[in-house]
C-alpha cells in the first residue's frame, strides 16, 4: 500500500492532479493559450534572439492556435478536453512566450474575460521574474481574491553560468528577490526547471532542484531539455554534436530529485511536451508515458518517496 500522504494512486509523488482535486474536488484540466505576447529576450528589452534552447513559437510547448481569439482558443480547447472529462472545469493558460509583458490595462483586457468565466477555476500565468513590475503583482494578487492564479515563472536553472549560456538575462539572485515578494501574496508559484542543460552536470541540476524546493514553492515543473530546430542550441549542436541525457539517466535524476523536493510540494510535470515537427533529440521523450512509468517503477523498486531525503 502507498504510504505517501499526498496521493490517492500509485504515485510516489504529490501529483497536480492530487492536489487539484483536492482542492476543487472535481477534476480540472488546462488550456494553453496564445495571447500574442512576444518576449523581452527575443525584442531586445532584454536581449535579442531568445534563450538558447527555444525558437520562434516560444520554446516548443503546445500552444493556442492564433488564428482563433482567445475565446475561440479557449472553447476550442474545452470542446476537446470535455470530451474525456465532460464534468470538468478548466484553468485558462496563458502559456506562450511572457504573459505579463505588456502594459497593466492590456493585461486586463486579456484576463478579465477568464477570471469571470463560468467554466474557468483558475487562471496559469506563464512568465519571468523581470516582467513582474509591482503595479503588476499587485493586480494579479487581486485577482485571487476572485479565483485562483497560479503564476508559472521559467527559471531553467539556479546557475549563473548556465543562464549566461541559455542567454535567460537574469541573473538567480534576481529571482530569489522577486520570488520573496511573490510569496507575501496568494499567488500559487510554480517554477520551471529544466534538466539536461547540455553544459550542466547531473549535480547541478539537482542543486537546482533542491534550492528551488527549500523556497517552499506551490509547485514544480520538471522538463526534459528539447533540442529543437531553429534554436542556437541546434545549430551549436550541429558544429559539435552536444550529448544528451539518455532516458535511463533521466529517470535516475528525476527520481533523485524528487526525493530532494519537500512532500508538499506539487510536481505538475516530469517531462514535458514536445514539439513533433522541431524535436531533434532526444527522440526517447516522445514516449512520455514510459519515462512517467519508468519514475514509478523506479521509485516503487528503491521504496522511496518525494521528499524523503529533504532535511531542510
Ligand atoms: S524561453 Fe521564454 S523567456 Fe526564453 S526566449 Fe523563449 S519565450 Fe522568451
């Protein structure tokens, strides 16, 4: 029997799915959506050209189609999710490029209509921490006096150098400064980390997730590096072939690192969608539900949990 208290399945970790039926006591799926933002490491606010490992559509995710108003995106995606889950609600997510990097009245404009919605519960918000100006957190902490806002900001990495290499633009001690002001709010945060950084080791990426787990987020996305077409990565990895985390390695890190992030901690993804038509390597993370049960497997075999070696 499972003796981990934040499932209610075979998991040895604390699922979002756990915890949002928990929560909402019903089950809720998301759906991305394109708001068109763009990006201030790809205009030039910040840098130009983007992070090393994302291209033109924002770093390869599913996305909203950008033909359809966000509406049309949003009805579009329930239509299809309702049809595995006809009961369910939906968290409208605002999931390419930078969702808060624009002016506070066109955030508006953009929210209002989900944060009223009858079928939404809870607003996701993807960003970075220096897209965050106070008039900003402000409002969006406002928000969540109406319903839940989980903000998701993109870290990738605690390591300076990585982030010079990833071109991110910000250095770690910005983030931590920026994500204490967000924790004196009702704002849930998630931060994303990302293993397999071609120049990081597997001990850094744990370090990663270890500091980022002693910050007591909400949750944690875990994503597998994606080497995608039209990328600088790509193309370094053209002139000098990079090696990647094979998928044996990769269980063996996340399994590793989950045990570092404290229990209470939600775990909303562990490896990450792809992009079918950019995808270079690594080909093994299209077969995501065998990494998912490779982890469960794994852990089942070692007896180990989420947060069992977390002494923090
Ligand atoms: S990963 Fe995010 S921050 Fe980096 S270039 Fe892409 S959209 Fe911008």
């Amino acid at each position: 029997m499972n003796k981990f208290p934040f499932s209610n399945d075979n998991k040895r970790y604390h699922t979002f799915n756990y915890e949002t039926r928990k929560h909402y006591g019903f089950k809720v799926f998301k759906v991305g959506l394109n708001a068109g933002f763009t990006c201030p490491n790809r205009d030039g606010k910040v840098a130009f050209g983007g992070c090393s490992f994302c291209n033109e559509i924002g770093s390869g995710d599913f996305q909203g189609n950008t033909s359809l108003n966000l509406l049309e995106q949003f009805d579009r995606g329930v239509a299809i999710q309702r049809k595995k889950w006809p009961d369910a609600k939906a968290i409208a997510y605002f999931q390419a490029f930078t969702n808060t990097y624009a002016p506070l009245n066109q955030l508006k404009q953009i929210y209002e209509p989900f944060i009223h919605h009858p079928d939404v519960v809870a607003l996701a918000i993807a960003t970075r921490i220096d897209c965050l100006d106070e008039d900003i957190i402000q409002y969006l902490d406002g928000l969540t006096q109406i319903k839940d806002v989980y903000l998701e900001l993109g870290l990738q990495s605690i390591h300076d150098e990585s982030a010079k290499h990833m071109n991110r633009g910000y250095t770690y001690a910005q983030f931590e400064t920026v994500f204490k002001r967000l924790k004196q709010t009702n704002l849930k945060l998630i931060v994303h980390v990302m293993n397999g950084y071609p120049t990081e080791t597997t001990e850094q990426m744990l370090e990663t997730v270890q500091r980022i787990g002693q910050l007591k987020p909400y949750g944690i996305k875990i994503h597998m590096l994606n080497l995608l077409e039209n990328t600088r990565l790509a193309m370094e990895h053209q002139i000098k072939p990079y090696t990647l985390l094979d998928m044996e390695s990769y269980i063996d890190l996340v399994v590793n690192q989950l045990r570092h992030i404290p229990a209470e901690v939600a775990i909303l993804r562990l490896t990450g969608d792809y992009s079918p038509t950019d995808l270079i390597e690594p080909q093994w993370i299209k077969q995501k539900i065998n990494v998912l049960n490779g982890i469960d497997k794994r852990m089942a075999a070692l007896d180990v949990y989420q947060g069992d070696l977390c002494f923090a």
